[in-house]
C-alpha cells in the first residue's frame, strides 16, 4: 500500500466534548458548512478549530468527501440516528475502531497501537518507535511535527491529573476508553479495558474487518496481527477468549479447540448498520 503520510492536521486541537457531535449535525444540514465564510459562527469555533473538526470527522470517517462536497459517511449518519450527542461509550469504541483502520487520516495513530506495544512508556519511547518505523517503511517526516503528534496521541487518548475535570470540554471523549493510563509526570501504560464498558460487538466488527472476505481467523491472529483486537483495543488471550465466547453465546461464530486448532468460524456476519441496530434496538440476532 502506498501512503502519504500527513501529520498535524488538527491544528493542535485534540477531540472536544461535543465537537462530533455538533459536526454531524451541522454536516447534515448543510455539506457545504467547512467551506463556508460563516463557518466560525456556524460552529462557534476559531478558524483553526473548523479546520481541526473537519480533519477529526474525516478521521474517525464520520465525512467522505464525493464530488468536493462534505457529506456524512454511512457510520456519520447511523451515529446521527442511534446516538446523535455521542453520549454513549459504544459510539466512541466504533469511533477509535474506525479511526484506526483510516490509514489515509490517521496512519501515526495506527501506526502507534499496533508497533508501540510496550507495557509502560514515555512520549520519548512512543517517539523513538515511531521514528524506527517510519524509517523501516521509508516515509519522510519532520521531528518537530512527528513530536506534536506523539502529543496529540497522549492528549487524545489518556487524561492529564491537572486537569481530570468531568466538567473540562478541553479533555477527549476517547480518553473514556482508558486504553492509555498516566502513572506519573511522564509515563504511561496501555491499560485493558473493562469487560463491562467494552460490548462484545465492538470486537466482533473489529474481527470482521480483520478477516475481510475470509470466514475464519485463527485465536492466534486475534493476538499477532497488526489490527488485531489485541493491538488495537489492548485485550490479552484471557479477555479476547471471553469476547470468542460471547459472540458464541449469540450464535455468531464456531470456535474449535480441538487438536490445538484454536480457530474462529463465523456463522453470521453483520453490518456496521446491523452492529448499530442491535447494540441500540436489539432484535437482529
């Protein structure tokens, strides 16, 4: 795959409580509202902000852009319908699932769940692997620019202690996931998620997209490939064996054990749409 890579595009600005939320809206009324000259008093947002809300929308692929008009993707309108203020934490598990399969919005990001694998680390360590990796595929940067976003990545996804208030817009909704925990000034620790917060859908459409036509995968995969459940949502072989067996519960996959195969059959596939329609009507499987 050849990539572009294209940092800082959010203008220094990480997610905002409400910003998606206030995009979608204001997408659906009008396709033309990040071009337009009222776009700052459209959105109540600075200038830089526009254009960093429109950088995150097309990241988290809640946008397309056909025909150089800004509509929203089939997820934007189904986030629109189900859960149109963002206020449920299955909606933002789909939104960092489908910003880390966007290689063309948020490659640095990808690039850091999936290579960035240890336990705990500082800024300096996330930025030293990146470099080797980004050398590795041969893709030019800039440090000064690849280390603002070592911070957006930080500030993105795990919370500041100075300023861990419920009432501050300026902390990121993904931080909620708690997939990045602060332990001191400066380390972090990728942290597992709580079985509760983590709705086996979520794993179940992050599998899906990994097999892509196929219809198995080996429990193997689920923990070594690159996009993997356990890179990408920071699930180890216990927690990923619990999700496998939910989804059996639910009649959507066949797991063998036997003879040392550890394989993962899917009896049914789903729709983004159907993964929507069942977390919020039920009634699907």
């Amino acid at each position: 795959m050849d990539i572009k890579l294209k940092l800082k595009r959010h203008e220094s600005f990480s997610i905002r409580e409400g910003w998606l939320a206030k995009g979608i809206r204001n997408v659906k009324n009008n396709n033309k509202v990040f071009s337009s000259a009222e776009a700052t008093d459209i959105l109540g947002i600075g200038n830089n902000m526009v254009k960093s809300l429109k950088y995150w929308m097309s990241a988290t692929c809640l946008i397309k852009e056909e025909n150089r008009e800004i509509k929203l993707s089939e997820f934007g309108n189904l986030i629109g319908n189900y859960d149109p203020y963002l206020e449920d934490i299955f909606s933002w598990w789909l939104v960092h699932v489908n910003m880390m399969l966007n290689l063309d919005d948020a490659y640095i990001y990808n690039m850091f769940f999936n290579k960035c694998l240890r336990k705990s680390f500082s800024k300096r360590d996330i930025y030293e692997q990146l470099v080797t990796n980004l050398k590795n595929e041969k893709l030019e940067y800039n440090e000064n620019i690849l280390q603002d976003e070592v911070n957006m990545i930080i500030k993105t996804y795990a919370i500041d202690e100075k300023i861990d208030n419920p009432e501050n817009n300026f902390i990121s909704p993904l931080s909620d996931l708690n997939l990045i925990k602060k332990i001191d000034r400066d380390t972090y620790e990728r942290n597992r998620p709580d079985y509760r917060n983590l709705n086996y859908l979520i794993v179940f459409y992050l599998i899906e997209q990994l097999v892509n036509d196929k219809d198995y995968i080996s429990i193997d995969e689920l923990l070594k490939l690159d996009n993997s459940p356990a890179k990408l949502l920071n699930l180890d072989k216990n927690l990923i064996n619990e999700y496998l067996d939910e989804m059996k519960r639910n009649n959507l996959i066949i797991i063998n054990r036997t003879a040392g195969l550890n394989m993962v059959y899917f009896q049914k596939k789903l729709s983004l749409e159907d993964i929507m329609k069942e977390y919020f009507e039920g009634g699907i499987l």
